[in-house]
C-alpha cells in the first residue's frame, strides 16, 4: 500500500476543541420554546405487585399537562432489544428497581415532582430472587411465570473435553466472580421530543444506533418509522449502557400526548438505577495441561445474572463464551455459558461485553497454571499463544494473529519483564511490589449470522470538500474523526476538507449499533465504499485534463498527482469542472461484515472473524498493613491494525486501560435485595486522574485484510486485559491470588489474613 | 406500462394541510434565540457614484451590532448567477435601484432602522441609460465602461430565410411588446443564517436551489461549501425570482461578523425594488407564407432589457430564441436575440423564461397571418402545426410531438371553436364578444451542454416506509408530492409510506435548480434511479420466500404481486427481514438529461429535447366604452406526459392560466429612470380570484419516452398561452390587434380610437 496522507497521521479529534471549550452541544444543552419537565416514577421494590396506580390527583396538579401509565401507549409497551419483555410503563407487577410506573410532563421541575409525590403506587411485595446460583436450582421461584430462569444454557465444544483432560498432567480449577459495575458516563441519559409541525416526531437524545432508537420509538407511539426522526447531539459518554432505549420513548410519549416538547433528565441517582450494567459473572474455569505447558483441554462454566429483563444478556454470555479460551491454542474444549433471570439490576451491554469477566479467569488460569508448574507467567503464554491459521474452538480459522505474541513480547521488553528481578520487591517493611500480565483476544464486529452493517454517504461540493453522512455514532471514542480520516484518504484530499454530519435518521442510511469495536471497521468500509466512484470519477476527469493514463494517476491532499509527482491540477479544480460535465461526485456506500471462510460440521454459528490482541503488564504496590494497592506502572501493547489516528488510538487504551483499572480495584454496584445501594459517584468510586499511573501504550499495526486500509476496532479490547493483569500483579505481590473483583482494600487483607491463617 | 396504483392518482399535496391551516413553517416562522435583525440600505439611485459612504455614526447607536459594507465581505462580493458582475454591497457605483450599499444587524426592527437612517451616502448622480434600443446604439452611453450594453447577440438560423420570404406569397411584419412584470409571491424573501456550536454557517431561506445557494454563500464568506449548510423552509411561492440569492448572503454575513442569529426579511417595497423581474422584451417578427398558408420562412429580432447585472438575462433570452418558431414547421428562419444592458431593474428567471414573451409574439402573427388570409385561426395553425419527426430550426428532430395538435383539436372541441359563430358577438350595445387561441411549445429542462442533473436518496426502513432525501425545491408547485409518489410507485408502496425530508445540502446531493419545468422530470429519474436497486432487492428477497420466479412478482400498495394477484406477503414484511439477511434497502440515484440523438452540424449547441404543447382559447368581452376586458371563459388543454398527480396538475394549470391573465391585463412595473413606481400589491395589480374565470382544464398524456413513467414538466407552459389567447380574443371583438402588453383599459380605448382614427 502507498504511504497514506490522513490515515495514520495526527488528526485533532474533531469537535474535541467545542467540547475543551465547553461549546459542544450535548442533548440538555438544546432547548425548544414551551419546552416541558419530563420526569418519571420508578418502582421502590425489586420484585413487587401492582395493586393499585392512581394518577388522577397527580393529574390535576397546577402546571402539570399530563401524566401516563401503560394504558396510555398508542403502540407496544416494550423496548426491544432482544426480546420484548421490559415494559416501558409496568401494568401490574415490578421486576426490578429500575421499572418505570408513570410518566409526567409539567411545565416545570417542581410541578413535575410534585405529580411524581402525588401518584398513588400500592405495592404489594413479591418475594424476589437475587442469586443466580439459586435462580438456577430445580423448584427455584420463578422470576417470570412462563419463563424458566435459566433463559439460555449456550454449549461451545470442540475436541473431546473429557479426553483433554484425561491426557492432562495438571488441572487447575477455579471459580472466579466478578461485579455489577456501572458505566458511569459523565453525561446521565436525556432526550428531548418534539413534534414537528409536519408531525414528525423528532428525538434528540443520545444513543449508539439511531435507525434502532428510530423503529423502538415509532413502535411504542404506532408511528411509522420514516415519521420519526432520531438526531444525535453531542454525547457524553456511552460505554454500551446508551446502547438500548433509556429516556426517548418516555420523552417521546409526553410529547405525542401533549403537543409540546419535552425533555427528560435523569439525576445520577436515576441513571444508577435503571440502566443496564455489566454483568457480575461467577466462571468456574479448568484448565488441563501437559507438564510441559501445552494446554490439553478446558471447561469452563460461566453463569451470569441478567436481571428479570433479557436486554443484550444473550447476546454478552455468547461472546463471553465463545472468548472464554483466550488467545491460546486449545485443542479440546467445553464452554458453557448460563443467562440467568434475577430481580437485580439489569444487565446488557458494557464496554468489553462480557469478554472482560471471562478474561479475568482466563487469565488468573494462566498464572495459577504457571504457578502451578513453576513456569514463568510469559513462557506459558507463548507455549500456548495461538498463531495465524490456527482454529479457535469456534470453528474459526485465524486470518492474522501476529498480534499474539507480538503484543507479549513488546510488553515484556517495554516494562522490563525479563529483569523484573532486579528491582526491589520490598521497598518498605509494608510494601510488596508485584508483576502481572494478561493476553487477551477481543473479536471486532457482530459474528456471524448477525445483521452487522453500515451505510454512508459522501457528496462532494463544487469546491472540493466533502459532506460524509453517517448514522454512526461518535460517543467520545472519535468514530467521526476517523471515518472523515478513511473519507479524506479515499478522497484525496484533506481532512479539513471533510465535514461530518451529526448523525440523524432522516440523513444518513443504518450503520448499525456503535459496539463490538465494529465502527471504524465496518462504517470505514462503508464510507471507503462510497469514496470508490467518486474518486473514480475524479481520476478520470484528471486523466482526460492530463492525457496521462488512469493507472499513473493518483489524489492526494487535494492535488492529483501522477506516479508520485504533485501536479498544479487539484481535486476542487476537477470537483468545479464536474458539475459542468454532469458528473456525479456523490455515493452512497455499503458494507456488510464478509465471512469468506468455510467453517466446519459443528462450528460456532455466531463466531467472529476478526480478532485484535492485546497484552498489558502491570507493576503494583500493595500496602500489606492497609491493603491498599497502588498501580506504579501499566504498559499496554495493543495489535490495532492500521492506526486510523494515533492519538486517538492512544487515548482509546489509556481510556481503556484506566476503565480497567476501577474494574480491577475499586468499582462494585452494592445491591440488597436487588436494591443498589451506593447510586452515586461519591459512593460508587471509579478512578479519577489521581489513580491512574503512567500508562506506557504501544501500538502494533497488524492490518486486518478485509478492513478499511486494515483497520482494526480497539475501543474495547484495551480495558480487557487491565484487571487481570493487576490481580496477577497483586497474587505476585502478596503471594496468594484473588479470584474476585474488585481488589478492594478489604479483599486484600482478607487474603492475607487467609494466607497466614 | 402496467396499470399504476399511485402515480396518476389522486393524491393531496405533501404539507397542504398545515399551509391551509397555518401550520406550515416559513422562515418568517422561525426563530432562535437572541435573533437579531438584518436590514439593507438600497440605493436612491438607479445609476450614481458613490462618493462617501459613512457608516461610523451608524455603528455607534444603541442596539446596533454590525453595519457591514462592501469592506467587510471576507470573500467575494458578488452574486454568481451566470457572471459575478452584481455587487453583494456596492464599492463606489450603484447601476439600478435595488443595489445595496450597506447591511445592518441590530437587536430590534427600530434599532435596524434607526442605523439605516444614521447611515450617510453621499451619491453623484450619473446620466442613466433605460431604454435598450438606445442603449444599442453605436456611441450610447456605456452601462459599464468595460462591457458593451449588448451583452449577446444570439443568432439561431436554419435553411435560408432570405429565400423563404423570396417564396412567401405573404409578409406579415410586426413588433410586439411586453412588459416588465413582478413574480409577486405571496412570501417576500427572507433569510435566517446562523453559526452553529460547531462552525458551521446554517442558512434557513427559501430558494430554488439549494447547493447553488450553498456555493454562493460559501464564496462570499470565504468557507468551505461543506462548512456551510442550507435549509429550505416551506416556501410561499418563488416563480423563478427566489432562484437567484436574494438576502441569504447578508443575512449570512451579518451572522458570521456578530457571531448571532439573523433574520432578514424584505419588505413587499423592497422586494419589488430588487429581485430580478421578468424581462421586457420587444419582438419585431416577420412571417413569410404560401397563400395556403404554409410558412415558408420566420425573422425574429428580439431585444431583451436584462438591466445593469446579467444574471439570467442572457440564458432567457437564449430559451426565448430557440422556441421563437412556436409549435409549427418552419423550414427558414433567422432569429436573433439581443441581451441588453440598461439601468432599469435587473431581469432573470420568472416561469416561462422568455418564452412567454416570444409566444405572445408568434400567436399574434399566426392571427394576423390567419387574417391576412382569410383562414381560420385554427386552420392555419393545424396547416403548419408540428408533429413527431418534425425537425425545429434549432436542429431538434421531435420525439414525441402528438400534442400540439392533440391539444388544438381537444381546444377546439372543449371551446365550441367551431360553432362560436352561434354565440352573440354583440351581446349588449357597449359588449363585444371575442375568441382567441394560441398554441405554444415549451422546453422542458435546461438544454443540451448545460449541467442538468440530480441526485436523490430513498432509505427503507425495517417496517417498509421510506425515507425520500432530496435537495429539489418545493415552492408550491408539487415537486415534492410528485417525486413521494413515484417513489412509492416504484417501491411497490403507498404514497403515505413515503416521508420527503425538506431540501437541506447536509442531507441530500444536489437536485440542481427548480427551474426550467425539470424538477419532477430530472428528480423523478433521479429518485426511480435510487428506488432500482431497493426494489430488486425486495424482489429478490420475494422470490426467495415464495418461491416463485422473480419476473411474475410486483410491489404494488404495499404488497407482493404474484402475476398480478396480491399475496399475503407485504413489503413490511420483506423490509423486517432484509436486515437480518444483511441487505441494503437505501440507495442513492441519479440522473442527468439525456440527448442521445445526433445533431446536424449547425444545430444549436444548447437546444432542448423534450417539449410540452399546450393550447388556450379565450373567450372575451370587451366593454367598449370603458376599455374593459373580461375573460368569459378559458380553454386549457395541455400535453402533460403521463400525469403524476392529477389535482397538482389541474391545479399547476390554472395557477399558470391565472398568472397569465394578469400579464395579459393588468401587470406592469411603471419605472421611470429606471425607478420603480407601483411597488406594492395596491398600486401593481395582480388578479384576485374575482378576476379569474372558470378555466377548463385538460390534461392530455402523451408520453415522453426518456421520462419517469413518462412524465413531463407543465410549470411553466400552462402560463404562456394565456395572453396571446387572451390578446387575439380582444383582437377577434374590437376587430383591431393590440401588439402590446398588458391590454389595460387604457391600451384597448386607445386601439379603438385608433381603429376609428
């Protein structure tokens, strides 16, 4: 490939100087003449019957212009992610404490809170279940009537297990667990609605996949999907928890039903309560091995709680499963993965997507298999790290695994690990200095047999510069800078010369949802596709401007150039000669996920095909007095395919990375009774820039042959290692391991008081 | 063609509901916060030297937050119609009254005012040139000391005319003269622009073409297109004088200089003062024909007062001399178009483009040779009407000509032509009654070697309603109900289904202009481009689930057709899978007008090929005491193609008959040293609905074989036989011919003295 202008090169993330500057417009920004107070009421059990709901006195409160229960949805009362089973507005039972009752428009705050105090809600509490483990047992309480709570019981196989085993010389077997955590986004979720005067209904919110907002919102109201119209603001934050609907149809009802525009904000407090979180998920991992190492088999067990709604928990125990062997060659393997219905907090989609949970074992395996074999934590990883052409369990056959033990030896080397002896492993009478590291593989897309597509335009103007419409969302990972990257490269021109349109339903086609790493990826094809006939279009005005053939002519930074050389003949001279030559200098692109390979009898049918790896080292302090733990250095190596844009990219690991880090060491939703308990950001404590240490990222760039210029997605693979490899770190420090997260202060002194006991 | 199931049915207009209930949103209707009001300070001249122009005192009043002249423009300052020779803010010359010398923005409509009028110019009047014969004259004094008052002298020749009026038994030699008239739109221009949070400049104006408007904002501003984003609001009427920018650009720079919103809005005074009018012409015609009324050759001189800028005035011109022959055979001719500069108003675009001016010309020759010959009106046109295969003067050899005497002969019938003889000619001492017919070509689209293309966008979503993205304007005329339509009818859905998202260039491609009857011609294939592959795969798709072979299946209402027979299989249900199976429901499409036929050497390059024929028969009395003219009664038949929305259609042709009543009555701008006098509605007389008769409308569908389902445009040629129908029905009562419009009371008194004289 020749060198590139705009892709790989620095780029200022765009929009990044509004959001410094505090000009960036997110949803509770905007505001619309007569704009209403939307608020709603949430249940105050787990698990609870309806009695009674009166809303009439709550009705005839002064300033209040509505209030609606479910008898008031002109369509579905239902999100529908997976299944249609969350109702909006609940009819006579509560599952969870994030259930909504009723929802109030008023003309202002107060008003709307005082209808919130006036509803009458009498409940009558049901006993609930909040272990999943019991969820599971024979003659459990059902949490649905006419669904067994162990929704799905999903079976990956490959080899035979039982002879793996059987050819094992040690087997190590161990149960991990690991937290509810909360996304924590800095912007809690919001919308605004509006009908148009032409009766659209136009929603401004933020989310990660506006055509899915658009047809769950049009299927709540009974509107056809090309009547509602789904804008994207400025957004602030999303970590797959914006993922499904949160506030838009609620916002959207108020304002079907009252003619004005409402907005709907929820405090932290609502955020924390009704979102979905990550799944906590206990993994019973055993690992077989030859006392050389070599991995002979697995099985692993991993039961999550889903909560009473399905949300995306199939869809995360599916990738958790079919991730559960990590990047290392496993010749025989059994992997179970149980979605089990709770009265807990719900849980669906979060950054990493199940794979941080079973990472976490599969990591902690692979140290307690080294311990266990008096190999260094480095050398069993490379016995075992899977290679280019190697087949996954799945069925899939690895197009390029480079990034393998690339990623582990350029860890080792950067954070010194083959000399870690040298420096002092107690530096103080209290102190004990450790060192840890992950390998992770981390899939890029949907999988197979999964809608996993992505249009978008590009329209290029008489002066040379392009509109690029996408529909996929940037939620702070820079999707946008680098899609008008991918567009500006295509194009040949630059990337000032590049303007991204918010995305907007009424603009741009589906790119699908922004998650499973997939956006630069898949959108990137998109728009790579619809640059294709432009740029065709250009090089054959330049050919027939120059007298010079097609094949010698190329555009780069806005100049056609021919073999190599600029000429004076730029790309706005041509994009101003094409509209006189009736031309066409727009496209609209598609690009569904390609799966060329032939899978065999038996595989995986919901495999992926593109992997990133990644290996992170941390270097840790623990206080043995306190049990504090202190992260001293984190080096993180990540295989990103071809860098899109390198500061981005950074910013996407050490972002990763310090999610990890609260992942690893303080972070847990509390709940009793399937009531959270610390629904703040003062008691639910995530890394703030005084946690985080030096983060030492590399990039490697093994390109992806079916990507855009070989890109690889790594918005989520980067946090995948971190918690892993601090928990190896701090089994390294303290010598005894801790198989459950978080590593708080309390969990290491409790290890050590066990270790001495 | 199968039987169609929306286009040709009866469909109401898109948004008619909310204009007729007041819902619809003109930018006058809109408004963002902290708004501010733009004002431009226009000429007391039509034609003076700046000497001072001093607007400091002007930017210090209270309120005032800009006062912008020519020295604060940061890019160009000029429009940039055909040639960029018009001033935004005028340097050191005003050349006719509407050019502007300063721009303000203030907090309020009396700060705006009170800076106008704090605003000192101190002018140099300079002898002004206003009559175009004049100006032609060797010596006359120069309009611009670097170009000569005549622009073009545009010559169209074929045969040898000096040989056809050797062969002509009969001469018939007049000069004709019409009128500079006002486009009068309900809506007076306006303009909000506004800097968004993220740099980009938003223009919400109407117009007539969206990426042109964009372009010329974009240029004065010194942005790139792409930074620049227009929206066209529901427009209240353009007819050709919004196709022009008109306060978009100061509008746009008062809004970049105060980094706040603006609105514009022009005044009825101001409006008439300064957009661009419909050009006066004067036509000297000579008819050479066979005593058997055969033409044998046609001179035609015309002059066109185009005023000091050019913009469209030598592109009328040119569609005024290609269609100077009319609807007949004419072996010889020799016609000539003159564009003339003058200090008089500017004159461009107004529906019709010249060729209202030409026809009034050649309909009045066909009478007077009827006259001269003792033929029948009729007759003599039926002897030299055109037919398909037919070559014209220009060159064109016509495609589809079945409606010039389809139209004539179904006139004939509908009017009682033949038998009017029945009827009183004198139905009381002071009335005398009158017919009159004429027949008319019209061009549809804007010529070969002319850029003539759109782009359009359709999107289907998952419950098989679609989203319609175009930039053509709507301006009252249909397009946008026309082109929902056959897209529904090409997507096999109703046309309800079918959301059209308002005209904005971050939306949709360009659609080029609409003008030159071309919007639902151009755009119709465009969007029948882009409905292709959607519809294909629906089909595909449709096979596949009944299994029956593709080519027997249709969509049609919203259902699959098996041979004609509705299956339970409906397009929302195709639409719901097709994303499962990862296939693309959007597309893009495109078209540019085709000319595949070869031209003779000497044709004329920029000749159209798709023509409409229309015939209007008037039926008048002339109160011969007070000069008044009454239309009893009109005849409209028109060759409309395959009609797409008859209502529209009806309703195009009588808003075109309407508008030619009152060119052929009542309107004309009175100016005097190039001054305008009548700028209102009360003093320039438009005809109300009490001056409209009952008009009998016909559409007959001849097909245009290039065409969308074999559509054609009738904007603008429903207008054109209107006044010299009109005209020879006064001739045919008074008994003398009135060459010059409008037939005011005034004129006809003067006729009849003249005729008594």
């Amino acid at each position: 490939m020749p060198e590139m202008e705009v892709v790989g090169r620095k780029a200022n993330a765009l929009g990044s100087r509004d959001i410094v500057t505090g000009k960036a417009r997110y949803c509770r920004d905007l505001s619309f003449p007569g704009m209403l107070v939307g608020k709603l009421l949430t249940s105050q059990h787990s698990s609870a019957r309806i009695v009674r709901l009166d809303v009439s006195r709550a009705r005839a409160l002064p300033g209040v212009l509505t209030v609606l229960t479910h008898a008031d949805i002109p369509g579905e009362n239902s999100y529908l992610y997976a299944e249609p089973d969350q109702p909006l507005l609940v009819v006579d039972a509560v599952r969870y404490q994030g259930d909504v009752l009723a929802a109030v428009a008023a003309e202002d705050e107060a008003s709307a809170l005082a209808a919130l105090e006036a509803i009458r809600v009498d409940y009558e509490p049901q006993p609930g279940i909040y272990d999943p483990l019991e969820a599971m047992q024979p003659g459990a309480r059902q949490v649905w009537p006419d669904r067994p709570n162990v929704h799905s019981h999903l079976v990956i196989a490959c080899g035979d297990a039982e002879q793996g085993f059987r050819e094992a010389e040690v087997i190590i077997d161990h149960t991990y667990h690991t937290p509810l955590i909360e996304h924590a986004f800095l912007e809690t979720e919001c919308a605004i609605a509006k009908v148009e005067p032409d009766g659209t209904l136009l929603v401004i919110s933020p989310g990660q996949s506006p055509h899915r907002d658009r047809m769950q919102i049009a299927r709540a109201l009974g509107l056809p999907e090309s009547r509602v119209r789904v804008v994207y603001p400025a957004i602030g934050g999303a970590f797959g928890g914006k993922d499904e609907l949160h506030v838009q149809i609620h916002a959207a009802l108020l304002a079907q039903a009252t003619g004005r525009p409402v907005l709907i904000e929820r405090t932290r407090e609502e955020s924390i309560r009704t979102h979905v979180k990550r799944h906590p998920v206990q993994v019973r991992y055993r690992t077989g091995a030859a006392r050389d190492g070599r991995i002979t088999a697995i099985h692993v067990e991993a039961v999550g709680d889903t909560g009473p709604y399905l949300n995306a928990g199939a869809e995360v125990m599916s990738v958790l499963a079919a991730s559960a062997y990590g990047p290392y060659r496993v010749p025989n393997a059994r992997i179970e993965a149980f979605t089990v219905f709770t009265n807990n907090p719900i849980c669906g989609a979060m950054r990493g997507f199940g794979i941080p949970q079973v990472a976490f074992a599969c990591e902690l395996q692979m140290d307690a298999l080294a311990r266990e074999l008096g190999l260094d934590p480095l050398a069993v990883r490379l016995i075992n790290g899977v290679e280019t052409g190697d087949r996954l369990p799945t069925g899939v056959t690895l197009r390029q695994a480079g990034g393998m033990k690339g990623c582990l030896l350029e860890a080792a080397e950067m954070s010194g690990w083959r000399v870690r002896e040298q420096m002092e492993r107690q530096p103080a009478p209290h102190l004990r200095r450790g060192w840890g590291m992950a390998s992770i593989i981390f899939t890029v897309g949907l999988g197979r047999n999964v809608p996993d597509f992505a249009g978008a335009s590009l329209d290029m103007a008489a002066d040379g510069t392009a509109i690029l419409r996408t529909a996929a969302a940037d939620i702070g990972q820079g999707a946008h800078t680098a899609l008008a990257q991918i567009a500006a490269e295509a194009l040949g021109i630059e990337l000032a010369a590049v303007q991204v349109v918010r995305p907007d339903t009424h603009v741009a086609p589906s790119a699908g949802a922004a998650v499973g790493s997939r956006t630069t990826f898949v959108s990137g094809n998109a728009v790579l596709s619809a640059a294709g006939p432009i740029r065709d279009t250009l090089l054959d005005m330049a050919a027939a401007e120059t007298g010079l053939p097609r094949e010698v002519l190329s555009l780069r930074g806005g100049y056609v150039h021919a073999e190599g050389e600029r000429l004076s003949l730029t790309v706005a001279d041509l994009a101003a000669q094409a509209g006189w030559q009736n031309r066409r200098l727009h496209a609209e692109g598609f690009y569904t996920m390609e799966y060329p390979e032939e899978m065999p009898p038996g595989s995986y049918p919901y495999a992926h095909a593109v992997f990133t790896f990644a290996t992170q080292i941390a270097r840790v302090l623990v206080d043995v007095e306190t049990g504090e733990v202190t992260v001293e250095e984190l080096v993180a190596v990540q295989d990103a395919g071809q860098v899109v844009n390198p500061d981005g990219a950074l910013g996407q690991v050490e972002g990763g990375a310090a999610m990890g880090i609260g992942y690893a060491l303080t972070e847990e939703l509390i709940a009793e009774q399937g009531m959270t308990l610390n629904n703040s950001l003062e008691s639910y404590l995530i890394p703030t820039v005084q946690d985080i240490p030096e983060i030492q990222v590399r990039l490697l760039e093994y390109p992806e042959p079916y990507a855009p210029y070989g890109v690889k997605g790594i918005g989520e693979s980067s946090l995948t290692p971190t918690a892993p490899a601090i928990a190896n770190a701090v089994a390294d420090a303290i010598g005894v391991p801790i198989r459950r997260l978080p590593l708080t202060a309390e969990a290491v002194l409790a290890a050590l008081e066990a270790q001495e006991g």
